[in-house]
C-alpha cells in the first residue's frame, strides 16, 4: 500500500491533480492495481529526523484509518509543508479527508 519507486512518484507528480492546503499538498493519479497507494515527502525544511519521522507516522496512521469504496485504484504523493510540523493529528487529518473530499475519493471513515 505504499509507493517507493521514485518513477512512481514522478508520474503521480506529472500526471496527477493537485490538492494543495496549508500543511501538505496531495497529488492523485489512478494506478491498475485496484487499491489505493500512499507516498510521502517530508523535506528537510519541514524539520529534523525526529519531526519528519512523527508526521510520516502519524501521515500513515491518518491513512491506515481510511476505509476506501472498492474501486479506489489511486496513488497518492503527500508533500508536508513546513507548517505541518505544529499541526496536530487531528488538524491533519482533517485536512487530509478534505483533501481526498477535493480529489474526488469517496471513503467510509473508518472511525476509531
């Protein structure tokens, strides 16, 4: 469920819409695969190791309780924005479902 190759998120990149918020910007482009797939950018401008790692954990976290309608077949790149390193998880993912909400993925919230 996650992307890795750096030609797969180049075509996400080029290819894809944009969703672009205060703390992250989301890139959407359909893959083959039939399941929905998550990249993540988190810069050096957004903090040291120990930040970055926080918001890629809880950026996983926030995706992990997404719950995606069957025919989901999406890749995403988020690229954190350095205001992302004072949000908390709840201001992130609310600004990660109005993103999904912006790209058209419809999901069943997955409520914890």
């Amino acid at each position: 469920m996650r992307l890795t190759d750096s030609a797969e998120f180049e075509r996400v990149y080029r290819r894809g819409t944009a969703y672009r918020g205060k703390l992250f910007s989301v890139h959407a482009f359909p893959n083959e695969l039939g399941t929905l797939r998550l990249g993540l950018s988190v810069s050096k401008k957004v903090g040291n190791a120990v930040v970055r790692n926080t918001l890629r954990r809880r950026l996983r976290e926030i995706f992990a309780s997404l719950a995606p309608e069957p025919g989901s077949d999406l890749d995403l790149v988020v690229s954190a924005r350095p205001r992302a390193r004072e949000a908390g998880f709840e201001e992130l993912r609310a600004e990660f479902f109005e993103a999904l909400a912006k790209l058209g993925v419809r999901e069943q919230t997955g409520e914890r």
